[in-house]
C-alpha cells in the first residue's frame, strides 16, 4: 500500500451529492445487459434459437409454392405470413417453436437474477449503494428484455429480408405490421416467463431451486395442465348424447376458458390469430355464426381486437409476477 | 458530544423471540475511529445493518450524519461507506471494472470514476492487479478492493465489517496503518466491527464491547481496563523448572503475600494477580522455597485481557457454551 499522497491528491474526500437515482438505473440496466452479452448462458440459447428459426425458415420456404399457389387458403396471397407458419409436417412452425423456447428463454436469462448476486456477496455491496432496490429488480427485467426485443426483431426482419432475396414478393404494409405485433406479442410471453423466475429468484435462496420450480411451473403449463383439465372436464361433464347443441358450445367454451389459464395458450391463440389473417374466433362457433361468412381474411384491426384478451392478459400476468417480486424484496433483509 | 455522526438510540431488533440487537444507544463522534468488538452472534453485523438501512430496526432510531438509515436509507448510503464481512465481486469483471461500477452507481462520471478506481487501486496495493478478473483474487486481495470500493464514493463515515479476515499479518498491519491515517486526514469516521482484538487496539480511539446485543462496556481501552482490573491490575506469570502439582502445597502461603489476589496453576506455569506491582517478593518467595525459576514475565492488561475477564464473567451462565465444550470433552475421550 502505497502513501495517501496518490488519494489526497486531486481526489479530495469531500463528496459531492450528485448522484440520482435514475442514473443508477441506467448504470445497472447497461451492466446487466454487457454480462448477458458476455455469458456463454446467452450464446447458447441464441444459438438453438437462431437454428430452430433457420430450420423452420427452411421448411417453410421449400414448401412456400404450393402454400400460396392453393387457391382454398383465404390466406394465401400473405406470402410473408406464410413463410412463418407453413409447413409440412415433418416440423412444427416457428411460432409453436417459440411456445416452449420462448419459456426457457425468459427463466434462462432470469432464474437467478437476484439470488446468484445474494450467493457471491454482490447484493449486500449494491445495496450498500445509492440504489433504489426496486430499480435493481426492474434493471434486470428490463436488460435481459431489451435482448429479447433486439433478438426477436432481428430475427423477424432477417426473415423478411431473406423472403425478399429470395422470392422476389413485395411486402405488405399489413404483413409488416402482423409480423411486428407478433414479435412484440413474443417479447412479452418471454417476459411473462421472465418476471416469473426473477420472481423465484428472489423467493428461493439456491440458484438450482428457483430454476427447478420455474422449469417445473413451464412443464406444468405445457404438459401435464392440458391433460389435467381434460381428465377433469372428462369427470365432470356428462355425456355428449344427452347435451343439447348450446350445451355443448357452453362446455366447449368453458374448457378453452380453463385451458387459457395457462399463458403457453394465450400465446398459441394470439400468434394464430395474428399470423393466420382468416382466423375470426377462438371459440367455437355455431353454424348460424358461420352462415353467411365469406372465408376471408380479417383486416389487422379485427385479428388484433380478438387477441386482445390473450395480450393483456400476458401483460396482466407479467405484472401480477413483478409486483409480487417486488413486494418480497423491498422490505427483505439483506445479508452476505 | 454535541453532533455525533452515528447516533444509535434504544435499537432494537427482534427475530422472532430472539433479541439480536437489545436496545443499543450508542454515538460516534466526527472523525473517531470506534472499535466494535465481540464474539460471534453477538448482533455486531445486525447492528451495522440497521445503520444502513438494510434491515429495519425493531424498535428504536438509527441515525447517520443526522440522517435516520430506516426511514432515507438512499441519502445515508450516499454518505457512508460500508464493507461487508464476506465480500464479493462480480467475477467476470475485472478488478478496474468492478470500482468503476460502484463509482457510477454514486453518480461519479465513468471517466472520473475510472481514474479515482486506478488511484485507489495503488493506493491499497492492487496497482498491478486492475486489469486482472476478481475471479482470480485471494481472500486478502479482495479485502483490499473492498476498502477501494468503500472509498472511491468519497464517504464521510466507513463502516468495516471484520475488515482484516484473510490478510497476512503485514497486510493487517498496512490496512489498519491506512484506515488510521485516512480517519486522521480527511477527518473520516470509522466503524469498525472485529474479534481481532490487537488489531482493534492499535487503531481504535474508542471500543465498545458487544455481546449478548447488549453494549456491555464502551470508552477507550486504558478506561476499560481501570473499570474491570480496579482490584488487581497486574498480572505475574512465573516459569519453573518442574512441572507444579494442581494442588501445591505452598498455594495458600503464596496467597498470603501482600496484595497477590488469585492465581493458577497450569504445570510448571504459574499466574498470578496482584492490586499493585509486587513482582520482587514473588520472585523472592519461589526462590526461598527452592524453586528453579526459568522466567518472569509481568504483563499490565491489554484488550485481550479485559475481553477474556469479560466473557468468562458472562458467559459462564451460558449453556450453549457448555454444551460445546462437553461436545469437545466427548470428541476428545474418544480418541
């Protein structure tokens, strides 16, 4: 250790009181974002999620001819549309890629946000700084949702470019602002997933806990819920013979209402609706809703006003995880 | 006491039915440097906690340069530099990046924030190590960056928290060299939380001794002892050549000399405590009863002392204690 000339000099210790809290904020989001950068963790996700986008691109564009050229599809002059849901059959598309990717995504880059910094000794030292503790938790939020954003908007329009090369087909102001929604509509199913594992992250205190229960709250949703309401609807209902027709629509709606608790389905409603122009409703529908339709796409207004419930729901849910997060955290007692 | 910095008023901390912190009043005057000792679980790191606003207190005001930590933790952690006991960095950042983080977080501009980073840097003896992964860094080494840390913000008042666990003994010596000569310069108040007691002796102006979460004694160090040691304040230790029966037969006659109050006898080592300075007539006394004497060693009290007196007195009563040592007693007969 040197004299404390080198400290006095031109660095007196009266400080100044400059800092404000939104600087702080900023200073964290841009740490955050540089270590997921950084992390081998975020390298291998964009590397499955960049080969499962290509292969599906692959399939789609070799069977792009006959999906445009089928003159039954309503559908079928949205060539970019197509390119992102065609397929045949030996993959599914890229939208049901993204209902379980996009899952891992979000706990991947969230499982332990806070608890890891708890693990190292970090936290106490942060929170030994000037920093607003909620800005900590909505720093990490946000960082690791600004990748998200920029990969799946890059992704998106790599697509719409590769499309352009390769067909030659001019895009569709309403196909841009399909495809963009549907990206948007991505970012926050991913953020849902990832509210909820900051969300864990605070809850538990080991890193591979908060990831197990978030992994195990993703297989739930994606597996076993489905069979659950079905074997649950399967008891509870009485047979089909004795139902009337309304009856039946009734249940019908109700099982889907059921189903749509779990966020995997909302956002399996909304991509369909968003990139399927023709599709008009989530439910069933009776023939006398269906008498007089003509089977034609709906405009983006109209597509956008059914996902509606599914986007703010999504929306509602990532809230209810940070507000949650947030509560546990702001009167926790922090030690190393 | 007219403007204390750190004013700790009747702090209470409650967990659960446990009282970690029992109504503590404590006040650290500008530019002290205040040493708080005691053993583990005593509701040292509790204390210091509350004073940052990291947890909140029971019951009871902590306050900081005026300021209460529970109720604008934000405006006292501006001011106040705080090291943990266990310290970690982010270890995929360099050492350099790690300051220059903390230095934002304070609102300093990175440029400014990375040339104080580097001036800290050497001056805690890291100049070499800036640009290498903290991943890298032993225990001492990190310690060191955790008092770069704890200054680049340029506090008023630094609290440490068992600052010198894992630094070599020179190293110890250098950082609380430093910590002295900083508190004296620029007029820092330190707080410093420690079991090290010869480490708390030769920097502290003042020390208090917690345990229990009670503040059981606080002043400086001479005070300390003159309030514990008034009746017997020296203390002779006499080597002989032969190992000492647990019984000796001269015990009550050596008893009998002026001013010796206790002693003990451990082999061929014999301590005894006086009120005053009567070390020739001990020397005298073994020498007429025929006693090879290998050594004379005469001690005044020191921290070490006053702290062992302290807890011996207090910790008799405490079962946990003797559970463990029964535990080590059946560990022992077993081997």
């Amino acid at each position: 250790m040197k004299s404390l000339a080198v400290f006095s000099k031109g660095t007196s210790i009266k400080s100044k009181p400059s800092a404000d809290p939104s600087n702080a904020f900023r200073v964290v989001v841009g740490k955050e974002v540089a270590d997921h950068i950084r992390s081998w963790r975020l390298i291998l996700l964009l590397a499955l999620l960049v080969l499962t986008f290509l292969g599906a691109l692959y399939v789609s564009l070799s069977n792009i001819r006959s999906a445009v050229s089928n003159m039954q599809d309503p559908d079928s002059t949205f060539l970019y549309l197509k390119l992102l849901t065609t397929t045949d059959g030996t993959m599914p598309p890229f939208h049901v890629f993204l209902n379980f990717l996009g899952p891992l995504l979000g706990i991947a880059l969230g499982f332990d946000a806070i608890n890891s910094e708890q693990n190292n000794g970090t936290l106490i030292r942060l929170m030994a700084q000037p920093v607003y503790r909620d800005n900590l938790i909505l720093a990490k939020f946000v960082s690791a949702l600004m990748l998200v954003g920029t990969l799946f908007f890059t992704l998106v329009l790599l697509m719409i470019g590769a499309g352009l090369c390769i067909t030659g087909v001019s895009i569709e102001p309403v196909e841009v602002l399909r495809i963009f929604t549907f990206a948007i509509l991505t970012v926050v199913y991913v953020g849902f997933w990832l509210s909820l594992s900051i969300l864990f992250s605070i809850a538990f205190k080991q890193t591979a806990t908060s990831a197990l229960a978030a992994i195990g709250v993703w297989l739930f949703f994606t597996v076993f819920y489905q069979i659950v309401v079905n074997l649950m609807v399967g008891a509870l209902v009485p047979r089909q013979a004795i139902l009337t027709e309304t009856d039946l629509v009734g249940y019908n709606e109700m099982l889907l209402n059921i189903l749509r608790l779990a966020p995997s389905q909302l956002f399996s409603d909304a991509t369909t609706t968003l990139l399927m122009p023709s599709v008009r409703s989530l439910g069933p529908m009776t023939m006398e809703q269906m008498a007089g339709a003509i089977p034609s796409p709906l405009p983006f207004t109209e597509s956008l006003m059914v996902v509606w419930p599914q986007l703010s729901g999504l929306i509602a849910a990532t809230f209810l995880c940070f507000a949650y997060s947030y509560y546990l955290f702001m009167r926790r007692e922090i030690r190393s | 006491m007219e403007n204390p910095v750190i004013d700790l008023k009747g702090l209470t901390k409650c967990y659960g039915s446990l009282k970690a912190v029992d109504d503590l009043n404590l006040k650290i005057e500008k530019g002290e440097i205040f040493g708080l000792l005691g053993p583990n679980g005593a509701g040292k790191t509790t204390t210091i906690l509350m004073m940052l606003g990291l947890t909140e207190p029971t019951s009871g005001k902590a306050l900081v340069c005026g300021i209460d930590a529970t109720t604008h933790p934000i405006l006292v952690k501006r001011k106040v530099g705080y090291m943990p006991d266990s310290i970690g960095f982010y270890e995929s950042m360099t050492a350099l990046e790690n300051l220059v983080y903390t230095g934002k977080l304070n609102g300093i501009p990175g440029n400014e924030a990375h040339q104080r980073a580097l001036d800290l840097m050497d001056l805690v003896g890291l100049g070499d190590s800036a640009h290498k992964r903290t991943s890298v860094f032993s225990r001492g080494m990190k310690q060191r960056l955790g008092l770069a840390e704890v200054l680049i913000k340029r506090p008023e008042v630094i609290i440490l928290d068992e600052p010198t666990l894992g630094i070599d003994p020179a190293g110890v010596k250098e950082f609380l060299g430093l910590i002295r000569e900083l508190s004296r310069e620029q007029g820092l108040t330190v707080l410093l939380s420690s079991h090290h007691l010869h480490q708390v002796q030769m920097v502290c102006d003042r020390v208090g001794i917690f345990a229990a979460g009670k503040m059981q004694m606080e002043g400086n160090i001479h005070k300390l002892s003159q309030t514990l040691f008034a009746e017997d304040s020296y203390s002779v230790s006499i080597t002989v050549r032969e190992p000492l029966p647990a019984l000796w037969e001269h015990s009550d006659e050596l008893r009998q000399v002026r001013d010796v109050r206790e002693l003990r006898i451990t082999e061929n080592l014999v301590q005894i405590a006086c009120a005053s300075d009567v070390t020739p007539d001990i020397v005298r006394f073994f020498v007429a009863k025929g006693l090879d004497v290998m050594g004379v060693h005469k001690r005044e009290f020191g921290l070490d002392e006053i702290y062992q007196k302290y807890f011996d007195n207090n910790l008799i009563e405490n079962n946990t204690d003797e559970k463990s040592r029964s535990i080590f007693k059946r560990y022992l007969n077993k081997k």
